[in-house]
C-alpha cells in the first residue's frame, strides 16, 4: 500500500508540473503582440509578390498588397500598390496586438487604407493583415533582405 501512495503522489506532482508547464506557454503565446514603431520600418514580402517598404520618415510604398480576400488568406480579390503613409497609433486595449495605418494613393484620386499588425513580439514573426474580422487567419509578410 505504501508503494501505491508514493506512485500516486509521485503521478500527481508530475501531472501538476507538466500542466504548469503546458499553461505558461499557452498563456505566453496568447498575449497580444507588442512592437514599437522601429519593429515596423523595414521592407517585408509576402506571397504573390507582395511587398511593403515602411521607412523610418512614415512613408510607405506598397506593391500587390492584399486589401481584399474571399474567405482565406490565398484568395486574395484585390491589391493595392502606390506610395503614401503610415502611423501608429495607440493600442486600443492591452489584449490587442499593436497595429500600424497604412495610407496608399493607389491612383489620382484614389486611397487604400490598410490596418497592418506587428507579427510576434516586436512583429519577428513578420506583419500581418487579417483576412476577416471572422477568421483568425492572417496574410504575413516577413521581413525581406
């Protein structure tokens, strides 16, 4: 019987550890995604050839830049290129990953504005544009060489 309790305790505090373990990680992975404004500036590429330069001075250039998709981050429906702006503004709560505004003049008279958010912590994952507000799934650009 004594042999029986030490393994039940023993399967307890090891039961007890793994999930503390598997909980600071979950817990770790779904904290909003913090970056400061130098985390955005840099050039970063996407699939189809998409590709968006943010420099250091808040102008931006934008080439095939997905502002549209048809339910997934593949189907993408429209783009947008030109040169234009971008800012940063606050984050609207403490759970919400910081996002830049993206301004391009895509013709004469014509604007695509684009909410773009930092990718991991201090956007090493890349940035990102969602696809809907009912997904979670994300159109990433990682940083171009």
């Amino acid at each position: 019987m004594k042999k029986i309790t030490q393994l039940a305790i023993a399967a307890s505090v090891l039961a007890l550890v793994v999930g503390g373990v598997l909980m600071f990680f979950l817990i770790r992975d779904s904290e909003p995604f913090k970056a400061e404004r130098g985390d955005f500036v840099g050039s970063w590429a996407g699939p189809g050839g998409a590709r968006l330069t943010v420099r250091e001075d808040g102008s931006v250039t934008g080439e095939k830049v997905p502002s549209s998709f048809d339910g997934s981050a593949s189907a993408v429906t429209g783009t947008a290129s030109g040169s234009g702006t971008w800012s940063m503004g606050k984050r609207h709560t403490s759970l919400a990953n910081q996002m830049i505004k993206v301004t391009l003049r895509t013709g004469p008279a014509e604007k695509t504005t684009l909410e773009v958010g930092a990718y991991g912590q201090g956007a090493k994952k890349g940035l990102y544009l969602s696809v809907s507000a009912d997904t979670e799934e994300k159109f990433v650009l990682k940083k171009a060489p």
